[in-house]
C-alpha cells in the first residue's frame, strides 16, 4: 500500500505492508529497520525523499518481506512502533 502519516499506521495495524509516498514524492518501504526512524518522523512528507518514478517502487518492492511485514504488524499490536511522538 502507498500511504502517509496516520495512514500509513493504520495499514501496517491492518497487517499491510506500506511504501510511504504520496503524488509529490515517495519514501522507503517500511520495514523493521526503518519503522522507528519513520516513526519520528510520523511517516510523513519528511520521509518522502525519492522520485515519483515506476523504478522507485520498483526498487522499493525489491526488498518485500512478508515476515517484515508481520514484524511491522506486531509492532502495532504492542504499540511500540506505533506511538506517535507525542504520545512518550
């Protein structure tokens, strides 16, 4: 799923893995690596430093994991990845 800020949380609650972007620009395949860094940043248009270009989702969806995703999942459940800067 391509989704941003709160979004983009709620899809990886779901279970969904996400790419960040939004029409403007796209950002990183979330992934256990990354999901804190993205986190502070809320997901959001700071995390959105790559091109609109097919060869970035390319490129992004070259490093899909299905565990990864489950990972992320997990996260949400726990609420450790998942709280919002505000929220510690």
């Amino acid at each position: 799923m391509l989704a941003q800020g709160r979004s983009a949380i709620e899809a990886m609650a779901a279970g969904a893995s996400v790419m960040i972007g939004s029409s403007r620009a796209f950002g990183p395949l979330v992934r256990p690596d990354n999901v804190e860094r993205l986190r502070e940043l809320n997901f959001g248009i700071r995390t959105q430093t790559l091109p609109v270009a097919a060869s970035t989702i390319t490129s992004q969806l070259a490093g899909y994991s299905a565990a990864d995703a489950s990972e992320c999942r997990r996260g949400s459940e726990t609420g450790s990845a998942f709280r919002m800067p505000s929220d510690n």
